[in-house]
C-alpha cells in the first residue's frame, strides 16, 4: 500500500512494513509506459459499482487486445473476487474475533467472491474498524492497482481507468474512501515478477503530486503519457553495483513541493533537491526572515500605526477563539512559572539596586498590569513582556545619581518616563520602525544569542549559590562522626554552654537536638539551661551556635543541583517526545505539549517524597510596598527642583534608544518567516502600548518593561501546531504557530493573583524553576543559526552536515563569519558584564 510512501507486508504476512521510498527498476517504467499505450483507457467514466467499471472496462477494449467472450466471464468473475486485507490487529481485537459472524461462515464455504451482502457488512465492519484511516490526509481518495498472472489469458490485459466522480467500491479498499483510479494488469504465467514490479511502477506514479495533477486533467491518452514522460525526466538512477536493491531507503525529513519542482531546472534538482531543508534548512535559508509590507512607510503621520491597527482589527475576534485548545493551557501554565521566577528575579535586583523603592512585589504587579493591557491591545500579544537587565543597569545608575545629588528618585524617574512615552509616540508618528529591516541575521542572532546566555549563566550562577548558603564540609571524615556536634550557648561568649544538644546529627536541616513534640526536658547542671533548642529558638534568644556541624547541611546542595539536572534533562526529553518511536500519536503530542509541567509536577513529588528543606518559590503575600516610605502614586511635583521635569529629557532619550532597540529586536526575532505567522505583524502598535504604558508605570513607581526575548520565544514554541494526520513515514508538517491574545493573557493574570496562591507556590522548589529556566535558555540558542555553524567549526568536512548554505558559500568563509559573531558576541558579554551595560542595545 502507498499513501505517499510504500508499505509492504512482512514475510509470514502479520505485520506491514516501516515505510520507505519506493525503488523502482527502470524497465518497470518502460513497460508501464507500454502498457498505457497500448491498453485499455477510460477517462471520466461513469460508474456507481465495481461490477459496472469492471463490464465497461472489458467492453471497450482495443481491437488488437481484445478478449473472445469466454475469457471476459471468466475474467470478469476473477476480477470481482474478494479482495484481502492485511490489518494489524492487538490481542483484544484477535481474541474479540475468535467468535465467528455469519458472514465469516460464508467467506469459509466461498473465501474467494463477492457476495453481496457480506461486502456490505465489509465495509461497515472491518473499513470502520479500521486505525489506519486516521493515518489518511482529509479528502483523499483511493486508487487501486490489481496485477497477477491468469493461467487462462494468453496475453496481458491491462486497463487504466478515472472515474468522473469518486465512487464507494465497498470493501475493495482497505478503508472507506471514495476512489477514483484503477489500474489492471492480468497475464499469462511466468511473467509475475515483471506484472509486480509494473504495478508498483504505476502505484509509485499515483502517490507522486505532480503526476496526480495530469491524471486528474488529462482528456486523452496523450496526455497520461506526458505526464509519465515529465516523471521520466526527474528520475534519478542508482548504479546497481553501488547500492544494495534489497536496502529500504527511509522517508526523508522534508520534501521538496512540487511547485519548487516544476520551477527548478532537472539539473539543479538534482544539485538541490537531495539536501536537508527542514528546521535547520529553514533556519539556514538565504532570504531574509520576514517579508517588508509591515515596515513599509507610507509618508503619513502615524501612517504605519493605523496600517497595524487595519492589519489586526479583522483578526481580533479569533485571537481569542483560536486559544480554544488544550496546548494553550499547557503554555500558560508554562510561561506562568518562568516569568514568576522571572519577576522573582528580577524584583530581588530591583530591590538591592534602589533600597527597595522597587522590589518584588512592585514587579508582581506591574509585569501583571503592562502584560495584560499589552496582550489585549498590541499587534504582536505573543510578546512576553519582562524587565530586562539594560533597565535594570539604568535603574541602578539612576538611583545612585539621585542619593548623590539629594534627588528624590522616584519623582526624577516619573519624569524620565514620561519623556520616553513621549519621545516613543514621536517613533511611532513618524513611523522610524522601518528601520527595523535593516536588522540583519548577524544582528538577530548576535542579540538571541546573548540573552539566551545570560539565561543559562544566571541559572548556573543561582545553583551555585546554593553551596553558600547550605555549605558541603569537605573535611568530613566518617570515622570521626562522634566529633560531630552543635550545641546553643546562650550565655555570652566564652562561658559554658548550656548542655541542651542541638543537632547531634551533622546532615539534618535543623539543629534540634530532640523531638518537639516530646515532654520538655530538665537540666540541673546550669541555670540558664533549657529544653532542647532548634537553631531559630537559639539565634532568637540572643544565643549563638557552637560546633563542628552547625554550618553543615550536605543533602540540600546535592538534592538541588540533582533536581535542577532532572528537570533541565527531563524538559528537554519530554519536549523531543513528539517524534518518539514509542506510543501512539496522541500519547506522544500529549507528553510534548505538556512536558514542562510533567517535569515540574515530577520534580516537586520529588522532593516531596526526600523531605529536605530546599530553598522554595516564595511569593509577596501582602498588597503593600516594600519600602514602607513609599506609596503607590507619585507626584511629579514637590520633592525635587522644577528644572528636574527638563533635564530628565537628557536620560529620556538614552532610555529611548534602550527600549527602541531591546523592543524592536525581539520583535524581529518573534516575526520570523519561518514561523509561518499569518496574521501580521504589528511594529508600532508595538511600540506605542509600550510607550503608553511607561507613563502608568511611572506614575505608581513600578518597572518599567519591554519585550523579553527567551521567555517569548519559549511561548511561541510551547505553541507550534502540527498536522494532525501524515502519512506513514511522513513527519507532520509544521502548520504555524497558535496565534491568539489568550495564553499571555492567562499568564499575566495568574501573576496578579500569585500573592493569594502564595501557600501553593511555595511547594515548587528554586532549583526546579532554574532547571527550567536553563532549558529555555538552551531551547533558545538551538534555534538560531549560528549554533550550528558553532559546531561546524569542530566537525571534519566529511562529517558536516549537507546545509543548505554551505552548498553556495565556501566553508573558510562560514568559519570566518561564524568567528566574527562570536568575537562580537564576546565583546557584547563584555560591555553587559560592566557598568555601560547600559548602552548594551546600541552595541547591537
């Protein structure tokens, strides 16, 4: 059988082969050509039974071929024999038909014709029954090819016949499809092989696209042999002492469409037409990524705005019906937790750089506000919105600036934000993101890059943290265990301590030497000895701890760095399960839609089960600003000197570069050609909701916020659509990318309310949340180019990969522009890694 790949059945005949591309002899096409010559044709016929095609086929035979009348009985009845099946079958469904139908009963006394009300329990039975009909493309139609030999013909007959409209044939196909071609070849003994190998010649013929198209439109024979003609010239040849013919050549990963094959010359097919153009081949196209109509100017004020607003408008209604799916949960509960971990982040930054006048709670809610208002009104609500480390760099400059010179900081910065509001609604009016074609590959890869880095450092960075604040004694030795001890002092230094034991046991999280829930013990020996004290009751009454393992807390620093290696391994599995060769098709989708929170949920079972106190998700859980000396709206008078309102134009219009650049990068990155997005793009209507809303977020002291590349990139993949039928052997086809405004709108809220679910989140440890953050990080920088030209760099020429581009470009200049990215990429970690970290977008 063939749907686009040719399937046979195994030898012992339980089980159909894996796919593979069909290898034909090339005397096989040349006596299929003869046979379409010279045999039977009927084009458009009309026909509503098998047993009608089958008496019009005989009826119009040519003259030369024609059958004396004994033979087309004889014929006729053969050709109408019942027709025989493979299916696969699991064991319930083999015991299930161990108990015999009446119409099994009849098929015993005559296996072979076709009885008329058997065919009909056929095809309600075993057709409806049958799995492999979810494997068939919607609105396909069968064709069946029928050869063998006939010891009573003399010589072949052979017919190809197109039905006007597609016709039921009951049980004839193996599913219930309409079909519409058939061809036969019968003839005489001796030749099976040759009837065989011509059968799979012309099933071959049939499953090819540009072939169907002639077949379909063809009003004469000639045009059939025209179509096998141009079959013909696209052929290839292999060698048969250069390849074994017994050998299955597997289905590749992408094919060529067949409008790229009827406009490219058969030479350069054959120099093109063999190569891996898939993921990688498309990241690695040599056109530029996106097409221009968004950035066009049009001359007019706000010209380009009111063109994204014409472009979405139409749009709206499905950006919220296209979210009903459940992929788009799996997302939002995706996103959700790497932008709280985020925001955690970030916030903990905040607060250290500007003496908590933005913390963590500030940048709870304001990521909720800015993300939901964006979602709901910008031209690309795939966008997550985050605050960045060039903004943060600012904020700390800033807040120094201010305690230098007796400013009062929020209010200078209200006025910085306003005048970047400003100054964002003059980009957008005269419509300067058009500039943004001219961002090149170099430029998007060099900025994904970085940040995609940055992600992977910073969760490193938190990981080993952790072996600060829970030491590993790296001098622990066995045999001394009984040295081991920690006891509370709470008299002053160099006094007895007080014999109350705390954590005779070196590996517990808690020095308490007994259990809490036990009678208080009483000591005799001193008078400021009390029960058993735990290292928070020691520290609280003014005591202090003494011994060899009170700093020591071994398993948490080991259990951590292992949950955060089992998350990072297991996300990264559980997302390359969808082209897994185990479980069904709709076991494997599932798995790979929901691979993050299965890693997630896994994890914190995890360490549920071991019982350590490792470092929590913990989240503000009171509406109140961190610095009590600060309130929610700041005025933009009083504190500081009138001229304060005009020279905060100077940092404006450097903060307006930064958000400009940071803002429009990403959004070059997200509205990649490649992610096949059909609803447009919308670059100013972009930048003026973020514009808009640095004057809300200045005005309550929040942060301020721009598009974040990694955790965007990570919802756009955490929302590809695939076909959800494809043949056997196909791989399913990337369809786009599930465009709605829902997903980052779920998101944004869930963040408003994570300070009410503060008794939930505190269940999912830290180093999970890193370990995820290092698989987005990863994700991102796999999808770029510039990583595997990276790898390139370390393979031997025989062992590179067939890429599209090294075909064109020679390999010293890959290298040498691979080199240049990397030292530009060198020199970008090094600007972030300093106080001009600032300027970072510019360096871009």
């Amino acid at each position: 059988r063939w749907i686009k790949f040719e399937e046979k059945v195994e030898d012992g005949g339980v089980r159909w082969s894996t796919p593979y591309v069909p290898a034909l002899p090339l005397h096989s096409l040349f006596q299929l050509r003869t046979c379409l010559q010279k045999g039977t044709m009927l084009l458009d016929l009309d026909a509503l039974s098998f047993k009608e095609i089958i008496d019009k086929a005989l009826s119009e035979q040519p003259e030369e071929a024609e059958l004396r009348p004994e033979l087309r009985g004889r014929l006729a009845a053969l050709l109408l024999c019942q027709p025989r099946h493979q299916t696969t079958k699991s064991l319930l469904r083999l015991l299930a038909e161990l108990t015999l139908s009446p119409c099994q009963g009849r098929h015993r006394t005559q296996p072979w014709l076709l009885h008329p009300k058997c065919l009909a329990a056929a095809s309600l039975s075993f057709q409806l029954r049958n799995q492999f009909k979810k494997k068939v493309p919607p609105g396909a139609e069968a064709a069946h090819v029928a050869v063998g030999e006939v010891e009573f013909l003399e010589k072949p007959f052979t017919a190809f016949i197109r039905l006007r409209r597609g016709v039921a044939l009951g049980s004839l196909a193996e599913v219930a499809l309409p079909s519409r071609f058939l061809f036969i070849l019968l003839g005489p003994r001796a030749k099976v092989k040759a009837y065989h190998e011509v059968g799979r010649a012309m099933a071959t013929l049939l499953t090819d696209e540009l072939f169907q198209r002639v077949a379909w439109q063809a009003e004469h024979r000639e045009d059939i042999i025209a179509g096998m003609e141009a079959f013909l010239d696209e052929l290839t040849v292999l060698p048969p002492g250069k390849w074994d013919p017994s050998a299955r050549i597997p289905p590749p990963s992408c094919l060529p469409s067949p409008h790229r094959r009827t406009t490219m010359h058969p030479s350069d097919q054959q120099l093109h037409g063999n190569g891996d153009t898939s993921a990688t081949g498309d990241r690695a196209g040599l056109g530029h990524p996106r097409s221009g109509e968004e950035l066009e100017r049009t001359g007019r004020l706000f010209g380009g705005l009111l063109r994204d607003i014409r472009r979405k408008a139409p749009w709206y209604g499905s950006d919220f019906s296209d979210a009903l799916h459940p992929q788009c949960l799996s997302a939002v509960l995706y996103i959700y937790l790497a932008t709280v971990t985020n925001a955690i982040t970030f916030g903990g930054m905040l607060g250290d750089a500007t003496a908590n006048m933005q913390g963590v709670l500030e940048n709870f809610l304001g990521t909720a506000f800015a993300g939901s208002i964006f979602c709901l009104f910008s031209g690309q609500p795939l966008t997550i919105l985050s605050s960045t480390g060039p903004v943060l760099v600012f904020e700390r400059l800033l807040f120094s600036f201010s305690q230098d010179h007796s400013l009062d900081y929020l209010e200078f910065r209200l006025w910085i934000g306003l005048w970047v509001a400003f100054f964002g609604v003059v980009l957008v009016a005269t419509e300067a993101s058009h500039l943004v074609r001219y961002f090149t590959r170099f430029t998007e890869e060099g900025f994904c890059a970085l940040i995609s880095l940055i992600f992977i450092y910073d969760s490193l960075k938190k990981m080993r943290s952790l072996a600060d604040a829970f030491p590993i004694n790296w001098q622990y030795r066995l045999d001394n265990v009984t040295s081991y001890s920690c006891t509370c002092n709470l008299s002053s230094p160099g006094t007895a301590p007080a014999p109350g034991r705390v954590g005779e046991e070196p590996g517990g999280p808690e020095v308490s030497g007994h259990d809490p829930s036990s009678p208080p013990a009483l000591y005799l020996q001193h008078p400021a000895t009390l029960v058993g004290l735990s290292r928070t009751q020691c520290l609280g009454r003014g005591g202090h701890l003494l011994g060899t393992s009170c700093q020591y807390v071994p398993d948490v620093t080991l259990v951590s760095f292992l949950l955060f290696g089992v998350t990072f391994l297991s996300c990264t599995a559980f997302k390359r399960f969808r082209s897994s060769r185990y479980f069904p098709v709709a076991v494997r989708k599932l798995v790979s839609d929901f691979a993050i929170i299965l890693t997630i949920l896994a994890s914190c079972a995890i360490d549920a089960t071991l019982g350590l106190e490792t470092p929590k998700l913990l989240v503000p859980s009171e509406l109140k600003p961190t610095n009590p000396a600060r309130g929610w709206i700041i005025f933009p008078f009083g504190a500081n000197p009138w001229w304060v309102c005009l020279v905060s134009a100077v940092p404006a219009v450097l903060v307006t570069i930064l958000i400009f650049m940071d803002q429009q990068i990403t959004a070059v990155i997200l509205n990649r050609r490649e992610y096949k997005l059909q609803k447009g793009a919308g670059f100013h209507l972009d930048l003026l909701c973020v514009s808009l809303l640095m004057v809300v977020t200045s005005a309550t002291g929040l942060p301020w916020y721009v598009s974040a590349t990694v955790i965007s990139l990570a919802h756009i993949e955490s929302l590809r659509k695939e076909s959800a039928t494809s043949a056997p052997g196909e791989h399913p086809e990337f369809l786009g990318i599930r465009e709605q405004r829902l997903t980052g709108l779920a998101v944004f809220v869930l963040m408003g309310v994570s300070v009410f679910m503060a008794p939930i989140l505190k269940h999912i440890p830290m180093p999970v949340l890193y370990g995820v953050f290092l698989h987005m990080g990863v994700a991102a920088l796999n999808s770029i180019q510039l990583t595997d030209r990276v790898w390139l760099l370390l393979m031997p020429a025989k062992h590179q990969p067939d890429l599209p581009y090294l075909r064109h470009v020679p390999l010293r200049r890959v290298h040498l522009f691979t080199v240049i990215q990397l030292l530009c990429l060198a020199l970008l970690w090094v600007i972030k890694s300093t106080m001009a970290a600032i300027i970072f977008p510019v360096m871009v």
